[in-house]
C-alpha cells in the first residue's frame, strides 16, 4: 500500500482562509488507510519540525506538499526550493528570518521529485489553468518544500516523489476546480507507482 504524506497550511497574514488547509481537510475526511494529511503551523521552527517527523514516522512514498500563493490565478507546478528564507511578512508567531539560510551547509537548491509534466497534462486536461514555477518563494511554502527534499536527500530518500503546489486565491479559483486538480495529480502518481510496483489505488 502506497503511503502518501498531503500538507497543508492554516491561515496567514490577509488570507483568511487558506485553500490548501481545505483541502488537506477534504482528503482528511476520507480516511484512507494510507493517506497522511497535515496541515502545518505558519511557524518557521514549528513546520520545519513537523515535516521531519511526518517524514521520519510514516516514511511515506509519495509526498505532495500544499500552499496558497494569493494572486496567481492558476495552479503552479514548482520546480525548485531554495535554501533561503526571507519574506516581507512575520510568521504566525512574528518570527521573520531576513535571509537566512534554511540550512547552513545545504546546497542551494533541490529541485522538485515529482514528475510535473505529467502532473501538468494531467490538470490541464480537466481544462484548469496550470502553469510551472521556478521556485517556491522565500516564505513558509518553500521553507517545507526544502527542508522535505532535504531530509529525505540525507536519509538516503531523494528518489522518493516530493514537491511542492501553489494554489490560487479562492476569489481566483474555487475550492472544488483546486480538490479536482490535485486529485488528477494524486491519480498520476499513484499510477506511476502502480506500474512500478503493481500496488492497489487506494487515494
């Protein structure tokens, strides 16, 4: 059985309501046996810590990671975290880290595990709008994203799927267009594994 990790993040600064904690809620409410669902503090040292233990405890298969990026009006595909965070805004808890690095001896980047292509044939063939990103930002999004691709590179993981999706604002897209686009994503995936490994669908 194919164990994947789904996150998510509460609310934050303006945004009051944030897509991603929906919809890790909306997959949480169908309690299959293998899906891992969190949704994460907007706290710098508090996720950081989350996702190395969600990561260390489930050893999940498939990781897919969620956050809102206000104004863009598509669902992006993001390529790559960078060992940097720096925002103009405070965390949760006021912490803002100006530029510092996520991990101090890490390399600058990893890109993204999961295969985006065929995540983006997948969404645009339901006809929503898609598009790739070429890295995560510099806030709590791309904070998880690396230190994820991080813990798993130096647990002898890195081939494991794992990424990050940006969702648009819900006055940009509604909450129903973004569930049905990472269920085409979590199909895809969960395809490619059957392949592999002749598991049983199950998300």
């Amino acid at each position: 059985m194919t164990q994947i990790l789904l996150t998510g993040f509460e609310p934050f600064g303006t945004v009051a309501t944030n897509p991603s904690q929906l919809i890790v809620e909306h997959f949480a409410q169908q309690a299959k046996p293998n899906l891992i669902t969190e949704v994460l503090p907007v706290a710098y040292g508090r996720a950081r810590k989350r996702i190395e233990v969600l990561l260390q405890e489930h050893q999940p298969e498939i990781v897919i990671m969620l956050g809102v990026a206000q104004s863009r009006t598509e669902i992006s595909l993001e390529r790559i975290a960078v060992n940097v965070s720096d925002a103009t805004i405070a965390d949760n808890v006021g912490y803002s880290p100006d530029g510092k690095r996520i991990v101090e001896d890490g390399p600058v980047g990893y890109w993204s595990t999961l295969p985006l292509e065929a995540l983006h044939h997948a969404i645009a063939q339901t006809d929503i709008p898609v598009g790739y990103s070429n890295h995560a930002g510099a806030y709590l999004c791309n904070h998880v994203f690396y230190v994820a691709r991080h813990t798993l590179e130096t647990n002898g993981r890195g081939a494991v799927p794992c990424g990050f999706i940006h969702l648009p604002g819900l006055e940009h897209m509604p909450i129903e267009t973004q569930i049905q686009a990472i269920e085409a994503c979590a199909d895809v995936l969960l395809e490619s594994k059957v392949s592999r490994s002749g598991a049983k669908l199950l998300f």
